[in-house]
C-alpha cells in the first residue's frame, strides 16, 4: 500500500457532470442488455484460440458481451450468498440451483446450474470462511464457493457449441489475507510448478466429518464437468469449458483448469478472470500454457489485488534470466490482459477508493464502456450504471445513487401475522442439503437419477440408510 501512488481529485467539470447524469436518466427505459449476436462462426477466436491479439484494443463487440456474461456468473456468486452472520444459513447459497438464475435475473442468459460447489480449508486464511454465530447452524466447516451451469440448446446453438460454466466466488473486498500470500509456493503436478498454498488449500481441503466437503472443491468440480462433458459428447455435440471468477475466484479458477486440462483432456478450456491475483510461479504459467488453456484477465489499472501476491518478486524479473536463471519461487500472471482505467468513466469518482477499484461490478461498468486504449467511454453502453454502488460508493454523487444500496429488504426481517418483526424460515427448496459426494453417495444418486426416469431432482437430503427426494416430473 505504501507503494501505491494517490491520486488527488480532479476539479469537477460541472457540465460534463449534468450531461452524465442526462444520459443517465434518458437509459432508465431502455434495455440493459443488447441484442444477442449469434457468434457460432467465430466462436474460437472469442474462446482466445489466437489469444485474442486483435481482438482486446479495440475491443470485440462479440467479446465484450461475452465477458460480461461470464463476469454476471461470476457476480451471482456474490449477490446470493448469505453474509448474515446472524442466520443459521450464513456461509450457504440463498437459492436452491433450479432458482438461482431466475432470482437473480440471469436467465435470460440462457445457463442452468446443475451443482453447487463447496468448499473448506485446512490452512489458515483469514476472513474467507464466514461462519453463523447460531450454535445450531447449516454448516461450522464450509462455504458456498459457486456453481457450475451448462447451456440450453438455443444458447449453445447461438455459442457454437455445448458451453459448460465453473463459477467460483471469492471475496467482496480486499481484506488483510492478501497480506501474507507471498511466504509459501506449493508443488503442484509434476515438475518445478508451485502455486501458493493458500489458494490450493481452499481448492483441495476436504474431511470425512464434514457435511458438505466429504469431497474437496476440486473433487465436486471435476466430478460434474466430466459427468456433463461425457453426457454431451454421447450425444454427438461439442463441448467447451469456461471457467470464471473474481479476486480468490480468479485464481480458484485457474487452478481448476490447470487440473481439469489433465483430467478432462481434449476439451477447449477458457479462463475469464476479474481482479484476480498472481497463482504460481514461472513454471506453472508454462505448464499451463503447454496443456492449451486460455486465460483472458481483465484488471483495473487503480486496483492493488492483481499485483499480489509478488508486488516486488514477480514477471518483471524474467528479464535479468541470463544472470540469475529461471527462479522457482516468483510469481508470475498467465494469460492475456485486458486493462481498464477507472479515469475512463464519466462516472465514477476520482481519488483513492481501494474497495470501489476492487468491485466486480466495477470492473463489469468498465468493460461494458471500454471500445480502446484511445477512445473515450462507449456513449451507447448499456448497463445499468446503478449496479456500481451495490456495495461501494464510487459513483460521482450528482447521479443520486446511494452508497452500499444492495441488501435484502428490511434486513431480511417480515412482519408477521402478529405484526411481530421475525427472520422468515427459508423455503424448504433452498434450505442447503449435503453434496453427494462420496462414492457411495453418489452411486445412490445415480441409482434414484436412473429409478426416476428422467425427471429433474430438486433437492435431496442423504441420510445413512435413507434419501428424501423432490422432484419434478
């Protein structure tokens, strides 16, 4: 932080404010989104088969809106999660998976989730596990960590092909845990790669006596995207597999298509990635490179979280090779880089902001303006400008946008029949249940799957001898 340079505000230009906050109020009755573009001829070069060279300066149109679908995934993960830290279900998803998109308003996008991820962690990492401070709680062990989707037949049709989504949450803000994420490189695979260890325990942590991480997060995913990529290979199609995420959902998200590039091979792999920091050294960018994954990351310029973890020991010491040789334990970003600059906005504040640099929906406001590194802010973009203050304040206050708006409604209380403010019981379809996800388990779901002809679990609760089952037929 003592490195980072502040920026003093700019003199307001009064006039540049008004006409904002017209063009503003003139978008209220317009669509947020623009009309989809069917992109099946040239689906390859937005999954950065070419590395999407000419495609980032200026900006793809194509691409643009793709990455703000991935980036909407990646934000779902945030707006249904449950932050209560006085609800018995702090820590777990507010939707069940067949509710999720439409509770949130994603549908449109043409995605169904078909498992939830959870994950747990054996090393110490500050602030990332929230937990209930209810004795009788869902969960003392794991979090919801994201989800993965799969796309319906329009939506594939319109992508080119069968687009299976891993969506990996991370955090809202950047808290004191980034501090200590340069002291240790962790193996991984073979070779000289090493990946830093706190993101990995987050990825791979997994214990018999829990409820909901029998199986690691990296077990769950791979189980599903394997199940899902067979599935529609079966029947003839082509598959592909983005994986999305921001801050720690970034990195979790490359991590997952390291492994799943071994794992599940001869399948296109996509990384899109937000305001996510460095994962392993020099020889796992290789590794990574070498098994054909594509990782695009989008950054804002103001925000500290991409260059850590290795503010100081990072990429830009390659250049001294020839004296020191390649060193292990330096950590280096992969992929692509798109850069935004928040200076680009006409509405957004200037100064120093470290949790409004950091916001996913910051970083969607940016994309959805960005045509070039020489062009102004696109006039004609779409989205709801309102999004950017959900849980920061960087919009410039002639917009009247309240700061931190995004909440549930009076807290999550309801008045009752006795005119008593109480927390509403959650629906039994989004009370969260455990994952099934010990082989034995998952040999009993299979077996009820098969035993039901077809028709689509809902929810199911597996006890020792027993499984309660909705379904809808």
């Amino acid at each position: 932080m003592l490195h980072l340079r502040i920026e003093k505000p700019a003199p307001k230009n009064l006039s540049n404010m008004t006409s904002s906050h017209v063009d503003v109020e003139e978008k209220h009755d317009t669509p947020t989104l623009s009309p989809k573009e069917d992109i099946s001829d040239k689906w390859r070069q937005i999954q950065g088969s070419s590395g999407w060279g000419d495609l980032l300066d200026p900006l793809h149109p194509c691409l643009r809106r793709e990455i703000l679908k991935y980036g909407e995934f990646a934000q779902a993960t945030y707006d249904a999660f449950d932050f209560d830290s006085f609800s018995e279900y702090c820590g777990s998803c507010r939707f069940s998976r067949n509710n999720l998109f439409g509770k949130l308003g994603l549908d449109n996008h043409g995605y169904d989730v078909s498992k939830y991820i959870y994950a747990m962690s054996h090393v110490d990492v500050p602030q990332w596990l929230k937990k209930s401070h209810i004795m009788d709680s869902w969960s003392k062990d794991s979090n919801w960590m994201g989800y993965v989707a799969v796309s319906d037949d329009n939506e594939s049709r319109r992508i080119g092909r069968r687009d299976v989504v891993v969506a990996w949450r991370g955090t809202v803000a950047p808290t004191e845990w980034y501090e200590d994420l340069q002291r240790k490189l962790e193996p991984i695979g073979e070779g000289e790669a090493k990946v830093e260890h706190r993101f990995l325990g987050i990825y791979k942590s997994k214990n018999e006596s829990t409820r909901y991480n029998k199986s690691s997060a990296s077990g769950q995913v791979i189980r599903e995207v394997k199940k899902l990529v067979n599935l529609y290979k079966e029947r003839g199609e082509e598959v592909r597999i983005t994986i999305t995420g921001h801050s720690l959902g970034g990195a979790l998200a490359v991590l997952n298509a390291y492994e799943t590039a071994t794992l599940v091979p001869n399948v296109p792999i996509t990384v899109v990635s937000f305001g996510a920091p460095r994962v392993g050294n020099i020889a796992f960018r290789d590794e990574l490179h070498k098994k054909g994954v594509k990782t695009l990351r989008i950054v804002i310029k103001q925000d500290f979280v991409p260059r850590m973890p290795g503010i100081v020991l990072n990429e830009s010491l390659q250049k001294f090779n020839d004296i020191t040789g390649t060193l292990e334990w330096v950590y280096t970003h992969v992929g692509a880089e798109l850069k935004l600059d928040v200076r680009a906005s006409p509405y957004l504040k200037r100064g120093f902001n470290v949790l409004g640099y950091h916001s996913l929906e910051t970083y969607l406001h940016l994309v959805d303006g960005f045509v070039s590194t020489k062009s102004s802010f696109r006039t004609e973009a779409r989205r709801d400008v309102a999004l950017v203050n959900k849980v920061c304040d960087m919009l410039v206050e002639e917009l009247r946008i309240p700061h931190f708006w995004y909440q549930m409604a009076n807290k999550g209380l309801v008045c009752n029949n006795h005119g008593r403010w109480v927390k509403p019981k959650r629906d039994p379809e989004d009370v969260p249940s455990p994952t099934t996800t010990s082989e034995g388990q998952h040999n009993v779901f299979s077996q009820i799957q098969s035993n039901l002809q077809g028709a689509s679990i809902i929810h199911m609760v597996l006890e020792s001898d027993c499984a309660l089952v909705w379904y809808d037929t």
